[in-house]
C-alpha cells in the first residue's frame, strides 16, 4: 500500500484489503478452505449413508441387496424415511430359509434316487422320461404312514384277487 491513499479512506487499513492489481491472499485461502470443507461434509455425508449397507454386509446377500437399494433410494431422493428403513433392516437378522430348503430338496432327491435303485441322478432330473410307477413309488412310500409295517409280498391294492400268489 504504497500508494496514495484516497482521501476519504481512513489511515489505517486493515490486513484483508488488497491494492489494486495485488493477489487477495484471504480470497484465496478462503476458496482453498471452501472446497476442502465441501469435500470433507460430502465425504462424511456418504460415510453416513452407507452406513446401513455397511451393517448389512454381515447379513444374507438378499437382505444386503434390499438395504443397498434403500440406501440409493434414500440418496435420489432426499426421503430420510427410506434410509431409516434401510438402517433398521440392517440391523434386524433376518433368518435363510433357502438354505434348509436347498438342503431338504437335496435330501429328497437322494433319496428318492435311492429307493429307485439307481446311482446317479434321479430320472426326471437326468432329463429323462420317468415312467408313472417310478415317480408314484417313492411318492406314496414317502407319503403313506404305514409304508414300514406293510408286507413286501402282500398283493398291490389294484392286483386281481383271483390270482394266486408266486412263491408261496
């Protein structure tokens, strides 16, 4: 400030205001101070966001991908309520049924292949037409309660009953 003050202005000036034609070092430093602050608030605002998808990554991948969808919804939209749904479906378990069900068809599956007499896979499965009594008799062993204590060698309920028993 070498230059002549103009007369109006006071003597002493303070330390923000610039000549003319010099860098405003306080603009500056302001602008600096600006976007890293928008950058940190953002940073933290996304942090928070994802929280509840953060939560969820220990949960089973359909309740995670349902909490992710609920946080993105909350983002677009600005709906808190979204975020906080998200929030408490995270936080609450939900029990896989999937699994024990997987785990019962597998079951069956052998099973019934078991009781065909086979090795591999069942018929259907293989791609294969299966015959009606194939798929019928394991059915009906499985379905029947009194199955165990039937004899082996007693007549089949549509058989004639005029034909006399082989092997006896």
């Amino acid at each position: 400030m070498d230059e002549k003050l103009h007369p109006v202005a006071i003597e002493h000036l303070p330390f923000f205001i610039t000549a003319p034609g010099q860098t405003d070092v306080l603009f500056n430093v302001m602008v600096v101070f600006m976007l890293a602050a928008v950058l940190v608030v953002g940073n933290l605002y996304f942090q928070l966001h994802a929280f509840p998808e953060r939560m969820a990554h220990r949960t089973n991948v359909v309740q995670m991908e349902v909490v992710a969808v609920l946080a993105l919804i909350s983002l677009f939209t600005h709906n808190h309520l979204f975020w906080i749904a998200g929030l408490l479906l995270a936080l609450v378990r939900i029990p896989d049924f999937s699994t024990p069900m997987q785990s019962i068809a597998g079951s069956l599956e052998k099973l019934a292949d078991q009781r065909d007499g086979g090795s591999g896979p069942p018929a259907l499965a293989a791609g294969m037409a299966a015959s009606p009594e194939k798929i019928a008799a394991p059915v009906a062993a499985l379905t029947d309660p009194h199955a165990e204590n039937r004899d082996p060698d007693a007549e089949a309920p549509n058989a004639d009953p005029q034909t006399p028993k082989q092997g006896h």
